[in-house]
C-alpha cells in the first residue's frame, strides 16, 4: 500500500492530467463555437452552449484544488443568479433589448439566456484565477484581495466591452455614455465577485495552488468574441479582443510558470 504522500502524488498527477484533457476539450469546443460565430452557422448557440459546458467543466477541477465542492458550487450559483437578474431585468426595463454576459447566441433566445448567465459565471471565476497569476507576487500583502478582485473586474469590463462592440457593432454614443458604460460593466463585475468571494476564501489546508487552466478558458473565450468581431467585419474589435486576450493570457503564463 503506497504512503501518504506517494497517494497525494498520485492524486495530484491524476488532477493535472484531468485538468488538461479537458482544457483541450474547451479549446476544440471554443474554436469550433469560433468557426460557428465567423460563418453565422445556424447551430452556433447549441456549440457556445456545448463551450461554456466544457468550461465550467475545467473550472470546477481547478477550483476544487483549493476549494470544498459546496465552496465552488456556492460562488457559482451566486454569479450565476446575479447574471440572471441582471438580464432579466434589462429585458422587463426596454423590452427588445438584450444584455450581453459573456457567450450565447440569440438564434435561439431561451438557449441564449441560460447559456449567458452560465457564461457570465465562467468569465469572473475564470477572469479571478487570471488575476491571481498576475497576482502571484503580491500574495503576502495586506491588499492581496483587493488586487485580485481590481485586476478580475478589469478583465471582466474588457471583455465585455470587446463582446458589445462585435455583436452590436461600433456604437454612435458620446464618450461620456461610453465611460459610463465602462465604469457600470467594472462596478457590476466588481460587485459579483465581491459577494462570491466569502465562497471563494481558501479553505483547504497548505499553500494556494496556482492553476494555468484559467488561462486557457480566458483565450477560448475570447476567441469567440474575435470571431464575431470578425463576422462583422470589425477587425478593430477584434484587434482590441486579442489585445485583452494577450493582456490577461501571456503575463499569467509567465507567472505561472515562474511560480
């Protein structure tokens, strides 16, 4: 019978290697969602539906190294229904009107709905283990949690900003509507992981584990924002996605690796 630590070794080698599979899985989910934006293909929310699946797939494994099951599950209904509300509301306020949270196609609005509020949940607990690699240095200052909840909701807002772009198209707004558009997406990011992170503090005994797969759901994300960019022929926004991409994606692979 192997010792305790030949068990924890095992168990920890068989978690990498789930965490991989299934990242692989996510980017092969993403690109596809990617090619199903770029092409207008008719199935495209039933790919973003299987994507953002796949993702909260990956997104469990990681958080699960630091977190209880109940912990995970407690932030994720917290985001989720945040992101709900938020969309349900701005339907009953403007009727026609829809909120963009993260993925899902309006081909199929019901589909789009659950999908975008299970997005939304994906984007900010992904968004937070980017910032907690760019982070990483910082982990003993009396402000750690302020940094990361500052750097995720900055994340957050720039994605979000990209997505509204690439769906609806450059905007004819003034600057300042376009600031307070910017200002509302950080302060709404800003307040789910607020109340999602009591859920969120370490529980498990040892050092935090840093993971990479947090990076890895951030590019596939964004690849399918640049490929609706794309579809509409906005390739400043789709430049402006990679340049977000690249912001959150290379610094945390560094950090991670220098970790």
């Amino acid at each position: 019978m192997a010792n305790p630590t030949g068990q924890e070794a095992t168990r920890q080698t068989a978690d990498r290697t789930l965490g991989r599979t299934l990242s692989v899985f996510f980017l092969a989910a993403s690109a596809f969602a990617a090619i199903g934006r770029f092409s207008g293909w008719a199935g495209q929310a039933s790919a973003e539906a299987i994507c953002v699946a796949l993702g909260l797939a990956v997104t469990v494994v990681w958080l699960k190294r630091n977190l209880p099951l109940q912990n995970v599950l407690l932030a994720m209904a917290t985001m989720a229904s945040l992101g709900g509300v938020a969309i349900l509301a701005v339907e009953a306020g403007k009727p026609g009107s829809h909120l963009n949270l993260g993925l899902g196609s309006m081909q199929a609005p019901g589909l789009a709905k659950c999908t975008q509020a299970a997005a939304w949940m994906l984007l900010l607990l992904n968004a937070q283990g980017v910032a907690r690699l760019l982070a990483a240095r910082r982990e003993s200052s009396p402000f750690y949690g302020l940094w990361i909840l500052g750097l995720a909701s900055g994340l957050v807002c720039g994605f979000e900003v990209g997505l509204e772009a690439a769906i609806n198209g450059p905007s004819n707004n003034t600057w300042a509507l376009k600031a307070a558009m910017l200002v509302g997406w950080y302060c709404f990011a800003l307040l789910c992981l607020a109340l999602a992170s009591p859920a969120l503090l370490k529980r498990k005994p040892g050092p935090r584990v840093l993971s990479i797969e947090p990076v890895w759901v951030w590019i596939g994300l964004n690849l399918v924002v640049m490929a609706a960019a794309a579809n509409r022929g906005v390739w400043t926004v789709a430049a402006f996605q990679g340049a977000v991409t690249a912001l959150g994606a290379w610094p945390g692979l560094r950090a991670f690796r220098r970790h």
